[in-house]
C-alpha cells in the first residue's frame, strides 16, 4: 500500500488555523487591539466598514517593527514574547502564541505598514491569503497601522454565515470596550463607516466606564479594591438598583486580560444575595492581579478562559470584598441622619403598635398599565394640551382601543407553535360554559403569593401569572393599530438622558418607533437627549430607565434576530409597565386582567412565548389530598 499521508501547505494550515483565531470581524479586531497594547502604543485608532467585512484598520504609535519582523510577523508561530517552555507561565502580554497575524492573513487581504522610531523609512507588507504580493519601504509615521480588507474572501461559505452589518459592529463593539476598560492609560478612538463613535484620552477606570457606558455611570458605582498575597482586586460594581436583565454588563478581567469564568461570576452575584430581584443580574467592572506562575491562560485559542490555583480562595475575596462595598457604600451614602418630622409620633412600645394598613383606593376599571399603586392625585407633570390629567381612565379605553378585525396578532416568538385562539380556549376550558365573556364564569378569583391569580372554574383551579398576562395584555394594545400613533403625555419638566455612543447610535435607529409609541425625543448633543413626553401610562417609570432598557432589549433581540423593530419596542413596554410579581391587587383588578386577557388573541403565551395560564383538574387536587 502507498503512502497516504502527507503534510499540509502552510496556507491551507493556515486557514484551518484561522478557524479557530478568525470567527467573525470581531475576533480580528481583539486580536489586532492586542497587539497594538503589547506594542507600548500610548494611542490606538479603530477604523470599521460595514461591519468588518470591507475594512478593519488598527493604527498605534508603538514601537513599530524592523523590514524582518514586519515580514516574519506573518509566520505561525512567530512571537517576540516567548523563548523557552517556562515563559508560558511569566506571561505579562496579551499576545504570545504568534497565530494571530498567519490565521489573519489566510483568510484576507492584509496591508501593513510599519516604522520605528530610530528608522527614517518604515516598510510596506502586502499580503493575500498567506501569498505575500509585496514588501518595500514606505513613508510611514512612527508604530503600526495593519488594514485588513474583504474578510473571508477566499472562503465564501465562511462569509455568507456572516450576521447584518449591525450585528456584527456590535460584536466589535463589545470587544473594543473589552480592551479599552481596563488599558485607562491609554487613548482610543473608534469609527464605524467614517463616524466617530468613541474618543477617549488616558484617563481613571471612573472615567472610562462613563465614557464607554455614559455618563449616568457615575452615579451608579461603588469602588471594589482589596489587596491580599493571593489576589489584588480593583474596580467597580454597581448599584443594586441597576440591575440589568441580562449579564452584558460584567467584567471580570486577570492581569488586565478579559476572561470568562462562571464560578468567580457567581461570587459577585452571590454578594448581592436578596438585594436582587429574580432574573437580575448586577453589573460589574473588576481587575484581578494574580501572579501569572499561578494561572494558566493558554488552554484556549482566544485565551479567554483561565485555569487558577488558587480559585477557590479568590473566589472567597472576591465575594467578601464585593459585599464589603455594597455594605460600606449603600448604607453609608443612603442614610440621612438629619431630624425627621414627625419623628417624635413613633410609638416606643411596639408590642402594642398596630401598623395602619395603606389607603389604596380600589380602580374598578383596572388599568394593567398602572403596574404599582400610586397615591391618590400623584402624576408626572403635564400640560393642558392633553386630556390625560383629566380622565386618565378614559384615556387609557381610548389608548386601548381596539376591533376583532386587527386583534389577530401572530406571536414573534420562534419556534413556537401559533393556535389560534378558539383552540386555546376549547384546549384549556372544555368544561367552562360558554358565553360572551369567558370571564363572567370566574367570578371567585384570589391572589396567591402576590404572584398568581387563581379562578375556580368548573374544570378545577385556573392559575394565571398575573406579570405575564399583563404583559401579553399591553402588548397586544400596543400593536393592535401599527398606523395609529400611540396617546402621549407631555412632561411638565423635559428629563436630560446621557447614553453610551452605541447606545446613542441604537436610539436614533428606533426613532421612529419610539415616537409611534409615544415619546417624544430631541438630540441635543453626540450622547445627550431630551424627552418632552412619554406614553400617556408610563406613570411612575424613570423615563431614562425604560429607554435604557428598550435599547438593552433591542440590542438582544436583534442579535436573535426574532421580532422587527416595532415588536421589540413594544415588548420592552410591555415587560417595563406590566403587574410585577409582588404587586397585591384587588379582586376587581384580578377580574379586569383576566377579562383582557381573554379577549387577547393568544391568552395562553406571553409576547416572549411562555405561558401566562394553566389548569390543575379535580382529578390532580383529589391525588393532592390521598
């Protein structure tokens, strides 16, 4: 038998070894702002076209590289960080396997020009999947600029699984804040399509985190630093109040090095235990220095994962040290010592104290809107131009006004089967008489938990979550009429809000949106925005909350690709103003929910496709009680 086996060329090694380097735009792009920290670069640019598809350009003014290294750069394996096996663990670098540039270089067409600064000439590289085209001295300034053009082009396949130029910058994004957070002492700037979206000088982690994030930032932090022989932590985490939805916002970096790692994720998470609500995730922006003989960052091509020996004692400092901040700072900035009036009206005795039970008037006519009680004549400020302030119940009929023929909304859920609406109703209720109004047969409706509504019906207990029917119920009136702009309320005092650049970009995009569903938005600046009016129900909402986590939302959702624009506006309100677990109501406002959510098109699936509602039988509460 002959010999089959045989060695690979070095570009199809070089491919198969950009696979794992090279996923997307994005992975370029650290790899690149890598190699500009590691150059001494006291200044980096980031220039992007069309998601990073056309062009990703990184210039520095680092140290700049000889005619031999400029060429040699491009071989696998080529590093300047490493000498001996032993240096794996004596890293101090982002960069020290020399694949980065070979993978790069495979699969697009890459220009260099570098320079040092004892050189008057610097030198031009061309290269096009790993076929080096050219090398000649050039003028050039001091350091590196490296221009990687058509990303992919040797590999359609790979290029077509690409995501929507938006998709794509966000992801870049998200790698350049990843670099840019934690190297404060060095000046960034980002372009995306020739605008500029980020300039920031060498600056304190304070000021990088507002001017990533914006500037509402720096009211939201608390300081983290503990120094021990085992770790030193510095950073910040954030409010408790602030939580986010999802975990976007964490980050957890080893020796200014961005890492993922669950188990020292869950020890700041665990230092907020009950001060979050479910499904809240804080937000964080931690350091560790470690000693880098007591790590191991080489099990992973991108080198985000990290092996420590001592995590488990780290584990133990971080969480001690994040909870020592929320204890130090929430306490010590939010308690006012100051006299208080009426203060003298305490009883002393408190076995004898009776607490009086609040004055919440009952709304017959519940408006799901309305997701907290509010006391009596409290309102955001308005104007005379609206008849809001009037009849405010009135309105919201009229908000909600909808017909049978555009209540017949399909869920934008994927992958979720759609029933109609007889279906459902003769699935769940098949022993519940039918008439008009399926919820006249519900009449001995309670609450459970501060979190479910229970009816009896003649099949057994109907259980209701009573956040996701509302949410159901309010976006369903959001969309009911897409042509109609949505009842607004004018602020009396118009409310400033400050976004991140990204955030910024995100909310000029669903202008058009917001507006339909009632805001009323002007830029006064690059990241500043004034709201003159909000939805007529918003209510009690913090206006620049609500924005924020519209964008959050839209930012998701769009990455899953699963609703339009307006859908994914719609459900953010819907999730922001629904009834929240916790809230206590009345039996009138139980029978209005259950009411609405009946005359839904799908009242057995919230807008994000769980399930609002289900039936224990007699049969299941008989086995219950055996």
């Amino acid at each position: 038998m002959s010999d089959i086996i045989q060695l690979l060329p070095d570009s199809i090694a070089n491919q198969i070894a950009a696979g794992e380097v090279v996923q997307r735009p994005a992975s370029a792009v650290k790899e690149l702002l890598e190699n500009a920290i590691d150059s001494g670069a006291t200044n980096i640019q980031l220039i992007i076209k069309d998601g990073g598809r056309t062009l990703i350009q990184v210039i520095d003014n680092g140290c700049g590289m000889s005619d031999t290294d400029a060429r040699l750069c491009f071989e696998r394996h080529a590093t300047s960080k490493i000498r001996k096996a032993e240096d794996l663990f004596a890293i101090r670098t982002m960069g020290f396997r020399g694949e980065a540039l070979a993978s790069i270089a495979a699969v697009a067409r890459v220009e260099l020009k570098t320079k040092t600064f004892d050189n008057e000439l610097g030198s031009c590289v061309i290269i096009e999947g790993s076929d080096v085209k050219e090398q000649q001295p050039c003028q050039a300034p001091n350091g590196t600029s490296m221009s990687v053009k058509d990303l992919f082009f040797n590999i359609p396949a790979r290029r077509n699984f690409l995501k929507s130029d938006n998709v794509e910058m966000g992801h870049i994004e998200e790698e350049f804040r990843r670099v840019a957070l934690v190297n404060t002492n060095i000046g960034f700037t980002l372009y995306n399509n020739g605008k500029l979206l980020y300039k920031m000088d060498p600056s304190t982690l304070h000021e990088r985190i507002a001017a990533l994030f914006g500037n509402n930032y720096r009211q939201r932090l608390y300081p983290v630093e503990e120094n021990t022989d085992i770790v030193k932590l510095k950073g910040y985490i954030c409010k408790a109040e602030f939580a986010k939805k999802t975990r976007g916002e964490q980050y957890l970096f080893v020796n200014k090095r961005f890492i993922k790692n669950y188990y020292l994720n869950n020890a700041i998470e665990k230092a907020y235990a009950d001060m979050l609500p479910e499904k809240n995730f804080p937000s964080y922006f931690i350091d560790l220095e470690v000693d880098p003989s007591r790590i191991d960052i080489n099990i992973h091509p991108t080198k985000t994962e990290v092996k420590f020996l001592d995590e488990h004692a780290i584990y133990s400092i971080l969480k001690a040290a994040a909870k020592k901040s929320l204890g130090q700072f929430t306490f010590g900035h939010e308690l006012d010592f100051d006299p208080i009036d009426g203060l003298n009206e305490i009883p002393v005795n408190k076995d004898n104290y009776t607490p009086k039970a609040p004055n919440i008037s009952i709304n017959p006519n519940f408006n799901p809107f309305e997701s907290q009680h509010r006391p009596e004549g409290s309102s955001k400020g308005s104007s005379g131009n609206t008849s809001h302030s009037t009849s405010k119940n009135n309105d919201w009929q009229r908000f909600f006004e909808i017909t049978n023929e555009n209540n017949t909304l399909n869920n934008p859920s994927q992958n979720i089967e759609i029933e109609t609406t007889e279906t459902v109703e003769s699935k769940l209720f098949d022993d519940i008489p039918q008439n008009d109004n399926p919820a006249e047969t519900t009449t001995n409706t309670i609450q459970i938990g501060r979190r479910f509504i229970v009816c009896e019906v003649q099949a057994g207990l109907l259980l209701i979550n009573q956040q996701r029917a509302t949410e159901r119920i309010i976006y369903d009136r959001l969309m009911a009429n897409d042509m109609k702009n949505h009842a607004s309320q004018t602020l009396l005092f118009p409310i400033n809000c400050n976004f991140s650049p990204s955030d910024s970009e995100i909310l000029s995009e669903i202008d058009d949106e917001i507006k339909h569903f009632g805001f009323r938005i002007d830029k006064l600046g690059a990241n500043n925005f004034v709201v003159s009016a909000a939805p007529a129900d918003l209510g009690d909402e913090n206006v620049q909350e609500t924005l924020e986590q519209i964008i959050s939302d839209y930012k998701s959702n769009l990455l899953q690709q699963s609703y339009t624009r307006p859908q994914s506006v719609a459900l953010s309100l819907a999730r922001r103003l629904s009834t929240k677990e916790g809230t206590v109501l009345q039996p009138q406002e139980m029978q209005s929910i259950v009411k609405q959510l009946f005359e839904c098109a799908i009242p057995d699936q919230s807008p994000s496709g769980k399930r609002t509602m289900n039936i224990i039988n007699i049969n299941e509460l008989s086995e219950k009680l055996k």
